[in-house]
C-alpha cells in the first residue's frame, strides 16, 4: 500500500528547548505543542489532534499565566508586608503625640459654639479655622486639596489628618515618603463615653487596624488603591507610650446605659419578630379591610412561627404578659395586637402593627423577661404611630421595673439614654415598710422618695458583689430577697442620708 503524504511540511531542524521554552509567550509555547504533535501524523488525524493540541496548549498557557499572576500578587504582597514593618516603629512613634493633638482640638470645639462644620466654606467654620490654628500652634494648618471638610496638622514631615464635618480623626501621613496610614471612622468626641482612641465607637483600643496607602495628601487624590491593612496591638502601643484609653463614666454610669442598651435590644427583637410572625397577613395600616403582602424594609419569612398566629381576638385579648413568658404568647395579625415570645425567652406586648408605603412597622408597647426569682419588663413611650425600624433608637426614654416572683418587692426607674436615671419608685418589705410608705428613724419616708436613697446608695457603690465590685441595679436589687441584706441596706440609708440619733419607728 502507497505511503500517504500529508501537507504538513517536514521541520528543516529540530527544535530546541531554548527556542521554544515555556519562559516564552504563550504563543511559542503553542506552535512548540503544535509542532510536536502534528510531525508524521497521517493526514485524516492531523485535524482532530491540531483540536486538541491546542486546547491543551491552552490550558498550559493559561496555567502559565496564572502562576505568573500568582507570583506577582505574592511579590505585591511581601513588599507591602516589608514596608509595614518597616514603617511601623515611624507610625507607632507618632502616634502619642495624636493624642495631645486631639485634645488641643477638643479644647477649641468647646469654646466655639458652632463646632459641628457642615459647611467649611461658611463664617462658622471660617472661625473656628481660626480658633484652631490658635489652639494647635505650632502646628501648621492646611486644607487638604481634594476634600474640603478635611485639614492636616503638619509636623515637620508629618501630617496629621481629621475631618470637620463629623470631627473623626482619618491618620497620619509621612510625606517625604508619600505613605498614608488610615483608620475608619475614629470619632475625637465618643458617643460611648469614652476618651478617644483609634478604634471607632464600642469598640476598646485592644487593637487598631490601619491600611496603607501610597500617595502625597498635599496634592489631589488620584484614587491610589490599598496596599495593605495591618493590626497594632495593645502591647505595641504601650511600648510606643500610647495612653490608654478611659471610660469617662462610673460604672454606675455605665450601668445605668447599658440597662437603656438592654431596653432598645429588647424592643427591637420583638418588633422584627412580631413582623416576621405576621407576614402577609398584615392589613395596611388607614383602617382598610384589604389583605396585601408584606413589602418594603419589614420583609421577612411568611410562614408561621411556633408560636401561635391566630385571627381569634378573644386569645389575643386575653393573653397577659405572664402568660407570654410561660409561653403561650398570642399575636392577632389582623386587629394588630396581642403578645409575641422570642426563642431566647423574651416576650412582648405588641400595641400595633401598621403597614405603609415604606414598609412595616410593630409598635412594641412593654417588653419583659424572667431572671432568677424575678421578671425584669421594660415598657416604651406609644403615643406615636410608628418607629423608625432602621433608626431603632428612637424613642430611648423607657421604664425599667424589676420585681420578685412573689411580687414583695418592687422598683420603677425612668431612664434616659443621654442622662441615665430620673427618678422612680421602690416597695421594699420589711418591719419598715407601712404601706403606701415606710417608717426610717421616726421618719415618714414615700416609695418615691426611697427609689432615690436607693440610686443615691447605688451611685456611691455602698454594696459590692463577692469580688469587690459594685453591684449592678439588677444585682442589688435582687439581693434584698435575703432579709438581712435588705436590713443592712436600710441601715446604711439610716445612717447615712436620714441622720439623726432616733432609732424608733
């Protein structure tokens, strides 16, 4: 049988691993596979074996390309990672001298009456431009050219960037090197309470998190990307003398926020639970009989919770909030009342459910939740249609009471998110209790005027727990159960706020 010729042209020399290597482009490195494979094939399997020679030179190439991809990333990676290491001591060795910065500005924001700068082209701000300059010398102020509500504090080679229209601190720029060091979203005056640190609101100065940009602030931005986000820890600042950071407030203080905190995590639970149970089946909210579905920011699973969602009025109606904590919690979707329970044990009385245009909304009237021998409730100011599901801090004034099974003793406080305590009311059993008062030192005393010898004996931590501490309101409070300490309380009231040697009744 006659040899077949094929078309293909027979190689004038063999190719060499140096010609065709694959540290050439992947276009060598297809003909290379081509060449190879095709040489003395007959001529009917040259087609099929073309197709697929190159598609597995296609996927060597795009191998290739990977790994080449891969390797510059980690190139990218390791020289980011040098230059923070070797830029770290320069920041930490900044950053004590942040703090003295901070509280010149502070200081300048107190004595100008304007200090929120919406507008930094306007007379406000002009003067308190002014005022700051006076404060920061010998700092130098400038301007930053691409954002008009920042300024730097120039310190030789250091820049020292904040923000005026929301007063945060943005970071510290090095600017014979072009290197800038951020972090997001440093308030100079906390919400919190607390002195500032580089750390945002809620958050302690255990670590800080800063990114790395390589870019001149004096000149406009060009949208220069990160090239690295790195952690310093709170070893790290100390050895670098970074004071820490104090909580401004006492720990009653802190207390007394922490309990408004608990209030609104309650109520807001209860709300998106409530929504949830009653899905589609909650009428629009202008009286009309329509069924529509739920929409807007209140969406959420349409099926039915565990608890029971139930159109007889009569069950809703009848159900109290103790009956809701034992777990038969009712929620009358159609009349929009009734009781909800959470998986974690806190139930709800739910005064209204509307839905509107911008979505759905549950007005929580009282929430409440069982405590070893006792029920702690909070219950909420109704006397507005709605509240703000995405702003659920609205409406902070509340009133916490907290009471023994039995019922024997008793405390009403009004709290306020921004002031703490404002006063209440406490029943406390006892031989000094008459009823509707008590009898201290042959003195008539009324359950109002005793809830504040209780906040007053709270405030100056007159009982600690077993490690030393000050009891918490919950804790005090529930410890009156044991007699001897509710007599011992009453004593140090005597003693110490009543005055006066009578020791009758």
């Amino acid at each position: 049988m006659s040899k077949i010729k094929t078309n293909v042209a027979e190689p004038t020399e063999e190719p060499t691993r140096s010609k065709y290597s694959t540290s050439n482009t992947g276009e060598s490195l297809g003909i290379f596979c081509m060449r190879q494979t095709v040489m003395l094939l007959p001529k009917f399997a040259v087609f099929v074996i073309i197709a697929i020679s190159v598609t597995g030179c296609a996927a060597l190439t795009v191998a290739h390309l990977n790994d080449d991809s891969k390797q510059n990333q980690m190139a990218q990676k390791n020289e980011s990672e040098k230059l923070w290491q070797d830029n770290k001591g320069g920041l930490l060795s900044k950053l004590p001298k942040t703090d003295s910065i901070v509280r010149d500005i502070l200081l300048a924001l107190k004595q100008n009456p304007d200090s929120l700068c919406s507008d930094p082209s306007g007379v406000n701000c002009g003067k308190l431009i002014k005022l700051l300059v006076q404060k920061t010398s010998p700092y130098r102020l400038v301007q930053l050219p691409d954002d008009f509500e920042r300024f730097a504090l120039l310190d030789g080679d250091s820049a020292y960037v904040f923000r005026m229209t929301d007063w945060t601190f943005s970071g510290i720029a090095d600017l014979t090197k072009s290197l800038y060091f951020t972090v997001p979203d440093v308030p100079l005056i906390r919400t919190d309470e607390r002195s500032f640190a580089f750390v945002v609101n809620n958050k302690v100065d255990t670590e800080t998190v800063w990114t790395i940009y390589r870019r001149n602030i004096l000149e406009r931005d060009r949208s220069t990307s990160p090239l690295g986000t790195y952690t310093i820890t709170r070893a790290e600042l100390d050895v670098a003398g970074v004071p820490k950071q104090i909580d401004l407030l006492t720990p009653q203080q802190r207390d007394e926020r922490e309990l408004v905190r608990q209030g609104l995590a309650w109520r807001r639970k209860t709300l998106m639970k409530a929504i949830s149970m009653c899905g589609s089946k909650l009428e629009p909210g202008n009286g009309s009989r329509k069924q529509e579905g739920f929409g807007g920011r209140g969406k959420h699973n349409r099926g039915k919770s565990t608890e029971s969602v139930t159109a007889d009025s009569a069950a809703a109606s009848s159900t109290t909030m103790a009956e809701a904590l034992r777990g038969n919690a009712h929620l009358n979707c159609k009349a929009g009342t009734g009781y909800v329970a959470t998986e974690d044990g806190i139930a709800a009385e739910v005064y209204r459910l509307i839905r509107s245009k911008d979505g759905s909304d549950a007005i929580i009237a009282a929430t409440a939740r069982e405590i070893p021998d006792g029920v702690i409730r909070y219950t909420y100011p109704v006397g507005q249609d709605t509240f703000d599901i995405l702003n659920p801090a609205s409406g902070k004034d509340m009133i916490f009471q907290i009471e023994t099974t039995d019922g024997s003793n008793k405390l009403n406080l009004n709290l306020y998110a921004d002031t703490g305590i404002g006063g209440g009311s406490l029943i406390l059993a006892g031989n000094w209790y008459d009823g509707p008062g008590y009898r201290i030192r042959g003195k008539n005393i009324s359950t109002k005027e005793f809830a504040v010898f209780f906040i007053r004996a709270f405030h100056d931590c007159a009982m600690k727990d077993s490690q030393g501490s000050c009891k918490s309101i919950p804790d005090l409070f529930m410890s009156f159960i044991n007699p001897l300490i509710a007599e011992e309380f009453v004593q140090y009231i005597s003693d110490h706020y009543l005055g006066g040697t009578d020791k009758g009744r």
